[in-house]
C-alpha cells in the first residue's frame, strides 16, 4: 500500500461537498465570485470554473463538456441566484 488513490471520484460525488465549500465561502466573504486559480482553495476554484462555464454554455443553447442536471442548475442557482 502506498497510500496512492486509483478510482477517483464520480463528479456527481463532489458536486455537493463543492456546493458546501462554496456556502461556507459566501458566508465568510459575501459573494461566490470564486477565481479559477483561488489560492484558499484551489480544487473549490477549479470546480467553480468549470460549473460557471458548463451553466453558461446551457443557457446559450450549446452542450457543455460537464453536462449539469437540472437539479444541479437549480441547487447552483440557489446558492448564487
């Protein structure tokens, strides 16, 4: 054992610890405008990124490379409405 993790996780795992992250963030700072390259938390930048840019892309019509589901598009839309 060398402590090397071979299955990563399912997006759908990370989505709602993300979402926590992003709550918490909110609470502490007032908003969720999380940059890309976030030095507090670079995976929680990351995520947000790739969420505001597969949400852009559905709502221009287009097919992002993460697809979200609309109870995801809702639970994002509530954090930041």
């Amino acid at each position: 054992e060398i402590g090397f993790k071979w299955k990563l996780p399912n997006v759908t795992e990370i989505f709602e610890p993300r979402c926590h992250d992003l709550e918490a963030l909110k609470r502490e700072l007032g908003h969720c405008n999380v940059p890309s390259k976030y030095s507090a938390n670079p995976s929680l930048g990351y995520w947000c990124n790739n969420m505001r840019c597969a949400y852009n892309k559905i709502q221009q019509g287009q097919t992002p490379k993460r697809n979200l589901t609309q109870d995801e598009i809702e639970r994002l839309e509530e954090i930041a409405p």
